[in-house]
C-alpha cells in the first residue's frame, strides 16, 4: 500500500496520469489485501494534486465493508468532491460518479443532505465539460436539494438548458436523464417555477423507450397536477410519446386523470368528491400538497373569472360563485390574491363588498398582450430581446442536430432499408394491391393470405 501511495505522489504530474491509471487500475489486489489501510492512505494524499488516485482509494474504500454511515468517508468525500482536479477525475468518470452516489447514501443515513449541497455541486462542475452537458451527479446533487429542501442552491444548475449527456465522458445513462428530469421538476415546483417544472416533466415522459418504468409514471403524476395548477387544465401528451409509456400512464395514473377531468367541471363540490375518493392515492404518492393546490387553484380561476363580469360583488356571492365555505374563506382568498398580484381589488369591511379595479380586467389575459401592457418598459423590452435570442438559438441548434443525423451512417442505412423495402413490396403488388403469393398469379386474391387496404401504411 505504501508503494502505491508512493506512485501516486510520484505520477500526479499531466504527462504521467496515462501511467497512474494504468497502474491504478491493475492494483485491485492490492486494494483487497490491503482494505484495512485504506482509510490511513488518503491521509497521504492531496485530493486537489492527487485527485486520480485519490478517487480509486476514495472508491475502493466505499465498495468494501464499510459501515453506513461513515463519519471519516464522508470527511473524506466532502473534501475531494470540493476540491477535486477536473483534469483528472474526467480520466475516470464511472469511478467518480459511484463514490459520488456511495457518498450521497451515507449523507442521507445521517439525515444530513445539506451537507452535501456544495461539495456535490462542485463535483458535477468538475466532471461537466461544459454547462451543457449532463452528468450522473446532477439527479444526487438535485435530490440532496430536494430532501434538505434547499430550492434555491439548484437555480443556478436548473437554469442551464441541457443539449448533450456525452455518456463515454461522463458514464451517463438514460437513467441519469429520467432523474435529472424528475427531479428537477420537483424543484422547478417549489420554487412556483411551474412552466419550467412542466417542460422538465414532459422531457421526462417523452424520452425515447422501449418499456415504461417508475420514474415516468411519477412524473406524469405530476405532470397532472402541475398542469391544472398553472394551465387550469391538462395538457395532452405530444403524439411522439411512446406507446408503452401510454400504457403505463393509463394503468398507474387513473385517479389523476379523474382528478383533472373532475377540475374542468369547475365545480368545487364534484373536484373534491374526487380528491376525498383518492386521497390515499395521492398521499401515498406524495402528492397531497400538491393536490391540496390543485383544489385552491379551482376557487384562483373562478376569482378571476368574476373580475372579469363584475365591478363589484359581495364576499358572500363569491363565496357562493366559487365553492368556498362562506364569507370568511373568501375574504382571506381575496386578500391573499391581492397580496401575490393575481387581482386588484379593495374590500370594503362594513359592507362585506368587493370592488375589483379596472386594471384587473385591463391587464389579464389577451387584452395585455394586445395592448402592448408588458412590454411598454426596460425591463419588458429586455425580456423580449432575451427571449428572441433564445429561439434564434435554439433555431441554429435544431438545424445542427438536423444536419448531424443526416449524414449519420446508422441513420442513413436504416432509412434506406426502409425505402427499399417499400419499393420491393410495391413491385411485388399485383394489380389489385394484393400482397404475396397471389401478386405472381395476376393478382387472384384466392391466393392472397392478406390484402393492403387503401388507408393502410404498410
């Protein structure tokens, strides 16, 4: 063991890491032989000079029998993931997301996430080849956030739109995009982002598959609920979702489409029929937050509905219009509308009425957009030439990918292979569009075992 720690020390320079892994990777008997002095070797070693061989100890020590948790690995861990070289552990991407991921358990069996946070972060920055590119630690480093409920420490990780995943750079897999997915809509979520949090969920639902799994079905789940808290209604999946995915959405998820077809009713009485119906669905899926948001976004909408009819209405016919349980509720729905900006409205106290302002009606909806409402300032106008940057952008990346899957090998020979098998099945045709043994004999469909019928794609 002292050996090898010597030839780490020795071999850490760029021109000898070729070397080092090489070495590294043929020492596996001296890391079982040797497990006890694991632990004392990393004293040895700089996890910043020596990050490659810090990370084969380091991994080595967390495969073996190591006690869950461990306070001296995690030292260890949250050291190296802070502090490691990026132009060393991108040498062994499977051998750093595995500790990575070793490293999160014994965090999460010390009920200690937000210990995490930083030096996961660091890590996937290290690993990255650039902010575009997905890596295994982004769905570890998004979940520590989640379960030490630290939102705001993933913004900077969720704002960057992903393009690649690299999986021989980074040892990604779809996995790793199904969790990057489902997780950070969970984030997107608390932190009221809900129009990002429904674009990361409907990635994850529409990736390519050829059988469904859990995470999909989770996320559709929330998908559901995300949809008619910010969409007021539930938006249909694009034909390109894969058909098995389909299946597992219609066998998993039946409450929840009963839950948003009971939410377009508008009527509260019936959507909580369907919530008390299934509240030990949601709650066992974790869901009940949410789905107690759903049912608050139902009286939101018919709030907003009235303003729009209305100038003035008592608290009680809101109350009333809405579902809610009397005065009261209606009053402190108001009230909380008014303190987020959804309606501009003032309540007369003595009276019981409520006045909504013009502006409310004035600046919803279409009449905003059409009157020039939010881009008659700096700000508006910066928005608007930001987001036009990012079509053009994203315009230029579409037409690369376009040109990169045309000149694709595999690509191209699978399209011609299909086209050529259209062409021989439509010389093999006879004249009455029969298919088979009966094209040869003029055509007789006596003989035809099937027959291609007009609307058919064959």
């Amino acid at each position: 063991m002292e050996a090898l720690v010597t030839q780490v020390v020795a071999l850490s320079s760029p021109n000898d890491l070729s070397q080092l892994l090489s070495t590294l990777k043929n020492a596996e008997t001296v890391f079982t032989q040797n497990y006890q002095h694991i632990a004392a070797a990393l004293q040895a070693l700089d996890p910043a000079q020596h990050s490659l061989g810090f990370a084969f100890f380091l991994h080595h020590l967390a495969k073996g029998n190591l006690p869950m948790p461990d306070a001296s690995f995690i030292d260890n861990a949250s050291r190296f993931f802070t502090l490691c070289n990026p132009g060393q552990i991108q040498m062994i991407p499977d051998i750093f997301c595995a500790t990575a991921h070793i490293y999160k358990e014994h965090l999460l069996a010390i009920s200690n996430p937000r210990r995490g946070i930083l030096p996961l972060r660091a890590g996937l920055r290290a690993l990255q080849l650039n902010p575009e590119v997905l890596t295994p630690l982004h769905a570890d480093f998004f979940q520590l956030c989640l379960l030490s409920k630290c939102y705001n420490a993933a913004a900077p990780v969720l704002a960057e739109d992903i393009f690649d995943v690299a999986p021989q750079q980074t040892s990604c897999t779809p996995t790793d995009l199904f969790l990057y997915c489902y997780f950070g809509g969970m984030l997107c979520i608390g932190r009221k982002q809900h129009a990002r949090a429904l674009e990361l969920l409907l990635q994850a639902i529409t990736a390519p598959a050829v059988a469904g799994n859990a995470i999909v079905a989770a996320a559709y789940k929330k998908y559901v609920l995300v949809c008619l808290i910010h969409a007021g209604q539930l938006l249909p999946l694009p034909k390109y979702t894969s058909p098995c995915v389909r299946h597992v959405i219609d066998s998993e998820a039946r409450p929840y489409n009963e839950l948003a077809a009971a939410y377009v009713l508008r009527n509260a009485e019936k959507l909580r029929r369907a919530v008390d119906q299934h509240s030990g669905v949601f709650a066992a899926d974790n869901n009940l937050g949410l789905v107690r948001q759903v049912v608050s976004s139902l009286a939101v909408r018919s709030i907003q509905r009235l303003t729009q009819s209305f100038l003035t209405l008592s608290l009680a016919d809101i109350a009333a219009n809405t579902g809610l349980s009397g005065a009261e509720e209606a009053e402190a729905k108001i009230l909380r509308m008014v303190a987020a900006g959804q309606i501009r409205a003032k309540i007369d106290g003595r009276s019981g009425m409520v006045h909504f302002a013009d502006e409310t009606r004035a600046g919803t909806g279409a009449a905003a957009s059409s009157s020039g409402g939010l881009w008659d300032s700096a700000a508006g106008v910066a928005a608007l030439d930001d987001r036009m940057r990012q079509v053009l952008e994203l315009g230029k990346r579409l037409q690369q990918a376009h040109e990169m899957v045309s000149q694709d090998r595999a690509y191209l020979s699978k399209v011609t292979a299909r086209e050529r098998s259209k062409y021989d099945l439509g010389a093999a045709a006879g004249p009455a569009g029969v298919v088979g043994p009966a094209a040869g004999m003029g055509g007789d469909p006596d003989f035809s075992p099937f027959t291609v019928g007009a609307g058919s794609n064959l």
